[in-house]
C-alpha cells in the first residue's frame, strides 16, 4: 500500500506531530508499505534521515503572498521556487511570531476552504506533483488544518483521506472572532470529505466530536506511539530530579512547574532536589522563559535549576534516563502528550494534572500520579511524595515502562493505522 501523509513542518523545532508523523512513517515502512512524507508550509525538523527530494507545498511565504494578493497565485515559476527555498523558509520561520492574530484568521479560514480559497493554486500544484508519482492508495492529512484539502484530494485521485487530530482545538480557540466560528463551522462541513479521523485519545475524539457534532464511526482512537530504539532505564540518580521535556511556553504548564519547585524546596523535606528543563525554544518564547529564570532566581534557587533548550534524540534520552520523576503540567486541553510516553520508556514516573487526556494515560498505564490543574502547591504535594518514596517512584516507572512496550511503541501503532486503512473502502 502507498501512502502519502501531508504534514506542516516547523522549520527550526522539534514538535510532537512531527516525530509522531516520522515514527509511523518509518514503523510502516518496516511493515512492507511505502509511504511518502509530504512537508507543508515550512521544512520539517526530525530525528530521523528522511529523502529529501520531496518539495515544500504551500510555502509559509507563498501563502502568505496569495492571502494579501490574488496576483501572487500567477508568479513565475522561477520566483516561486526561490519563494520556497528550505534555507529561506528556515531563516523566516524564526520570525512566525510577528503574524498578527487577525491575518492568522484570514489564512487559517481560507485554508479551511480548499479549492475555494486563496491558496487554490497551491492546492493544483501539489495534486500536479502528486500525479507524477507513483499512485497513491490512501491520503493522509497531519493535522485537522488539513482538512480543507481533502474533497480535491479525494476526487483527483479517488482513494480515501484520512486526517489525525492532534490538538488543533487550541489553536482554533486563539483565533480573534468571526474567525474562530467561521473555522470551527468549516472543519465540520469539509469532514465529510474525510474517509476517517484518527486521534490519540478518548478525551480528544469526545472533544471534537463535541464540537463538530460528527456520528461515533468517524473517529478511531489510536494512541500514538513512540520508536523504542535507545530509550530503556538508566541508572537512578543520587540527586532527587524533576524533569520538564516540551516547549518552554505558559501553555505546557513551564511556569506551574516553576513555582511547584519553589514551593518544594521552601518545605524543606527534600532540601536536595534539582529541576531540570528541556525542549524547544524558540526566539518568541525568551521573554517567558527569562521570567521564569527571574522568579527561580529571587528565591535563592538558579543554581539548583539546569536549562537545556532544543536537544538531540540522544541528549533527550540521556536527559530522561537520568530523572526520578517527570512532570509536563500542561493548562491547556492536552490531546495526548507524547513526552509521556518518552518519559515512561525510559522507566520515569510522571506527575500530571486531572485534566485533558492525562488521567486516561495515566489509568491506561499505571505510570503516575495525578494533582489538580493549575495549582503549584498541589502538584509540590504529588512531586514531594514520589521523591520521598523511591521505592514507590521506581515501580510506577516500571509500569509505565512495561506499558509502553506493550501498547505505545510505533510498530503497534503502524499496526493499529495498517488496520483502519484495510478497513477503508477500497482504493479507486
């Protein structure tokens, strides 16, 4: 079976749909399929070689130039691939900030609109580019931002689209009105074009479902998965050490963390405890993480704190096997979380708030605790009993980390997806 995934690069970070997208590309590959990774808007960032003959559709510039002007949609053929260079598209991503919120809207709707939006041209350029390739015999979409393309998709080449969700809702919400009705009316008119909807969790299908007001088949729940591949325990640390791995924003919960381990280590009952942070940062995000820096340092403690911004695959493993306990504590509606699983392969046990799509991690696996949203002094009391209690740490890392194995690794995750394709009515 060929498959021809459609996934929106970051062009300078690390992302969780990203490394999802690349794990079930390669554990499908693994399982005799071809599959082709399509990059979109920015080049991708992964951990993994990927062929790099495959151009960039709907560059970030380009689209942004059709949005502003209709004109833009005829530029000759030599501008436009100038316009979507992997370097210049990877120096102008640093800079994905300066886009106001309204001109996000506008894109973000004429996106949503397909073949009736502005970037229309973009749309007929990659079906041209699809076409000279061997055939596909499923379509799938990254992201349901996606979901726009899929009815040209579907009709140009008669195979079914797929679309996994994971955690558009957040960025939806953002969106300044009208634009944030108008796109939430438009993802649940252009899903009728989808063949299935894929997401990680029960909490986020629910979520969706809730707002589109689609029937129960429409959406299989497939737990995404992680390549197991170099991660496994390490040797328990003589320090007591908290952990952060994901982007260093307020959104993942980075200034909860911050004022938990504040709150710990004011108590005294583990005078000895560390915090670690790691994960991506952008140039947007300075001004957060020197808050957070500030608010350590007036409490005596900016030397008991190690920041470690945008690691390598190994440096992450590295920096996971040497923790005693993990904690994201994310104030947003969390999807899924895929640096739990990460956390839980390395045999980490993990601290996450009652809300999202954690306590169904967490029953699921048996790899945590929980504490309430939102609440440093809470989630100091869940931190502070697992770093008295090693014993009890170790053990729920090592059911995380047998859960893991058994249940989030990629290849069951390629084999979960390889069942709803077969599924599938059949291909042209």
């Amino acid at each position: 079976m060929h498959v021809v995934t459609l996934t929106p690069g970051t062009g300078n970070f690390f992302c969780g749909n990203c490394l999802r997208e690349q794990a079930l590309a390669v554990a499908l590959r693994k399982r005799g399929h071809d599959v082709t990774l399509v990059p979109m808007y920015l080049p991708r960032v992964t951990e993994e070689d990927e062929r790099n003959d495959v151009p960039i559709f709907f560059g970030g510039v380009t689209c942004y130039l059709e949005q502003k002007c209709a004109c833009f949609a005829k530029m000759p053929r030599w501008l436009d691939r100038a316009l979507n260079a992997p370097a210049l598209l990877k120096l102008l991503a640093r800079f994905s900030n300066m886009t106001r919120a309204r001109e996000l809207g506008e894109m973000t709707l004429s996106m949503l609109r397909g073949e009736e939006g502005r970037q229309a041209a973009e749309l007929a350029k990659l079906i041209t580019w699809l076409k000279s390739q061997p055939a596909p015999d499923a379509i799938m979409l990254s992201s349901l931002l996606l979901v726009g393309l899929a009815r040209r998709l579907r009709t140009a080449f008669g195979v079914p689209v797929l679309c996994t969700m994971q955690g558009e809702d957040a960025f939806l919400d953002s969106l300044p009105e009208p634009y944030r009705q108008q796109c939430w009316q438009l993802v649940a008119e252009r899903g009728a074009d989808v063949a299935r909807f894929v997401t990680g969790s029960r909490y986020y299908r629910d979520e969706i479902r809730r707002r589109t007001k689609w029937s129960d088949d429409r959406v299989s729940v497939i737990p995404n998965g992680i390549t197991l591949d170099g991660f496994g325990p390490g040797t328990p640390p003589a320090t007591p050490t908290i952990g952060y791995l994901a982007r260093m924003i307020e959104g993942k919960g980075l200034g909860v963390l911050v004022d938990a381990f504040i709150e710990l280590r004011r108590r005294n009952k583990v005078p000895q405890a560390r915090l670690r942070i790691a994960g991506t940062t952008t140039p947007a995000d300075a001004r957060y993480i020197r808050r957070q820096q500030e608010k350590l340092a007036a409490a005596g403690l900016g030397d008991a704190v190690d920041w470690l911004p945008n690691v390598s695959r190994g440096d992450k493993i590295t920096f996971l096997q040497g923790l005693t306990v993990f904690s994201v504590p994310a104030t947003y509606g969390e999807s899924y979380g895929l640096y739990l699983i990460e956390a839980w392969a390395c045999g980490v046990p993990v601290v996450q708030p009652r809300h999202a799509a954690f306590p169904e991690l967490i029953e699921a696996t048996g790899g945590g605790v929980l504490c309430e949203p939102k609440n440093p002094a809470s989630l100091a009391d869940a931190l502070e009993s697992l770093l008295l209690d090693p014993a009890r740490a170790r053990a729920l890392g090592a059911q995380g980390r047998a859960a893991v194995e058994r249940d989030y690794s990629a290849a069951r995750m390629a084999e979960r997806v390889e069942d709803v394709l077969r599924g599938l009515p059949a291909a042209r």
